[in-house]
C-alpha cells in the first residue's frame, strides 16, 4: 500500500543550526503539506504546497521555514537557524485531490533543538 | 480560525467495553470533517472523512456521527479491543486549501 515516507526520523540539532526535514510523498499525490506538534499541544498546520509553489501558510511558517520539491518527489521543509521553540514532531502529508478526500501522513520526525 | 475540542482527554475503558468520544466546532464554515487513529510511532491512520450534517460511517466496529447544525461529531468503538488503544484525531478541513485545524486528541487505553 502506497505510504507517505520521512526522514530521519529523530534529528537533535543545536540551536541556529539549519536542518532539512525530508518526505517523499505518494506519487500520484498532488496536494503537499507540513503540520508539527509541540509536546502537549494540538497538532498546527504549517504550510501546504499545490503545483512547485506554496499555496498557503500559517503565522508559524516565518521567513526561517522554506519548503521546496526539488526533484519532483522529494518534498522538503527547511528551517534556516533552529530556535529552542522549533522542537517538535513535523509531519508531512500528501492528498490527491483537493476536495474532501483523506490526508495521508508520514509517521513524522522528532527534530529536538538543544 | 476555527477552534476544535475533543472530549474526554483520555479515557481507560476495559476489553469488550464499547466506548465514544465527542469532537465538538464553533461554525460549520468548513468543508469536511475527519477522523485519525493515531498509534504511538506510527503515522496518524485516516478513519473517516465527513461532509454533510446527519452524515453517518463505519469501518468495522468504529463508527462515526456528524451534526454541523448543532457542532459535534461523535465516534463510537464498539467491543474496544486493547490493539484500538490510540491517540483518536478530529480535523476540520478548511480555509483555501483545506488544510486540517486538528483537536486536541483522546487518548484511548484499553486494558485486557
């Protein structure tokens, strides 16, 4: 069965250390987005990305975050220079069309910034 | 910005025990409404997506409820078997992309 795929799975960084967040989504997928969760706390929409460019983004996704889709399977989420704020678990997530179909999910990674 | 509840935080039920949560919405400005399984390590598992009011799904021995008039869904495990412990998602889907505005989770424990 088609799955959404991260990498690494858990990254510890130091803080204003740049780190790249990796998902390969589901090939068919055309719909692309970035969620995290701080420990405790709901899970928060970042940013989605529909046709090589961002289509929405949350008040989170400030000029750190950049997202990009490089090879046409790769989709990857940058933070520039990590906060201790930045510590979450990110997700990616792939939908095929845009209308009322379900969000396929990665299983996510653990970025801890020391 | 659309607030999501859900109810109770967490629940510990014992085998056989049917059991429901509530997810509950301001508005119903939004296109759909979905339910996650989510198990610890793993990634969050679609159940349901739902569109009209007085919808109704089921999978098997979980099944779903929507009410946009009066702002909740409700989902119901009947017979909880210990591998439906989970971390149990609500998504509205929204805004220009429908991205999800997820609740706040109920963490299901069954005990054998």
């Amino acid at each position: 069965e088609p799955e959404v795929t991260q990498t690494p799975s858990h990254q510890v960084t130091q803080m204003g250390q740049e780190v790249i967040l990796r998902c390969v989504p589901i090939s068919n997928h055309l719909y692309f987005y970035w969620y995290r969760q701080i420990l405790g706390q709901k899970v928060e929409f970042l940013v989605s990305f529909y046709n090589n460019e961002i289509s929405e983004k949350s008040e989170i996704f400030d000029d750190q975050f950049s997202v990009e889709r490089p090879d046409g399977s790769n989709f990857t989420l940058k933070i520039r220079s990590t906060k201790l704020e930045d510590s979450a678990m990110y997700f990616c997530a792939s939908r095929r069309t845009w209308m009322n179909t379900e969000a396929f999910f990665g299983q996510g990674t653990r970025l801890t910034v020391v | 910005i659309l607030n999501v509840e859900q109810s109770p935080q967490s629940l510990h039920v014992q085998e056989g025990d049917s059991t429901n949560f509530t997810c509950s919405f301001p508005s119903s400005n939004f296109y759909a409404l979905h339910w996650y399984r989510w198990e610890t390590a793993k990634s969050p598992e679609a159940l349901f997506v739902m569109t009209l009011n007085g919808d109704e799904k089921k999978k098997g021995r979980i099944s779903a409820t929507l009410n946009t008039k009066e702002g909740y869904s409700y989902l119901y495990i009947k017979g909880s078997q210990p591998e439906d412990s989970a971390t149990y998602l609500c998504a509205l889907a929204g805004g220009a992309t429908n991205k999800l505005i997820f609740g706040t989770g109920t963490l299901l424990a069954v005990q054998p």
